[in-house]
C-alpha cells in the first residue's frame, strides 16, 4: 500500500523534525534528508504493528482515515497561516 502523506519538516535547534497530522507521527534527524528517511522507517513500523496487533481498521478509523474500494486513504490537510491574538503575558 502506497499513500501520498502530508509531512511537515520544521527546524528546531540543530535538528530537523518531520511530522505528520494524518498519523500523528513524528521523527527527527539532523538534516531534511536523514529526517525524511527515518520518516519512511517509522510510517513502515507503525503500519506493520498495527496489522500485527490487528488493530489496523480502528486505528486509521479513529484518526480520521476512510475505507473506499477496500483502500484507506488519509483525511486531507489543508495547511495555511492564520493570524490569532496572543495575550500579553508578564
């Protein structure tokens, strides 16, 4: 099974952080590119623990996942900059 993910990379610190909203699912490395192949490696292990504790259909289910044609597909996230007040704080 093959899905298109949206993945965030955000720089914090000296570290590189690929997260994404469909799986709430996260990992790190120390550039873009080691953070997106231990992206690869944790989207492969989440998958396969959830087809061995047969936990599959109820957990993509909860994240807001749906079945078409006995495929699952990710909700889709939109991304935009929203301006918000922030209150003043001592």
């Amino acid at each position: 099974m093959t899905v298109n993910l949206p993945v965030a990379f955000i720089q914090e610190g000296d570290q590189v952080v690929a997260y994404t909203p469909a799986l709430d699912l996260s990992t790190s490395g120390k550039d873009e590119a080691e953070a997106k192949a231990r992206f690869g490696e944790i989207v492969g292990i989440f998958f396969n623990d959830l087809l061995e504790q047969g936990t599959l259909d109820a957990v993509l289910s909860e994240l807001g996942w749906r079945q078409i044609n006995s495929a699952w597909n990710p909700p889709v996230i939109s991304q935009e900059s929203m301006r918000v007040a922030i209150p003043a704080y001592a």
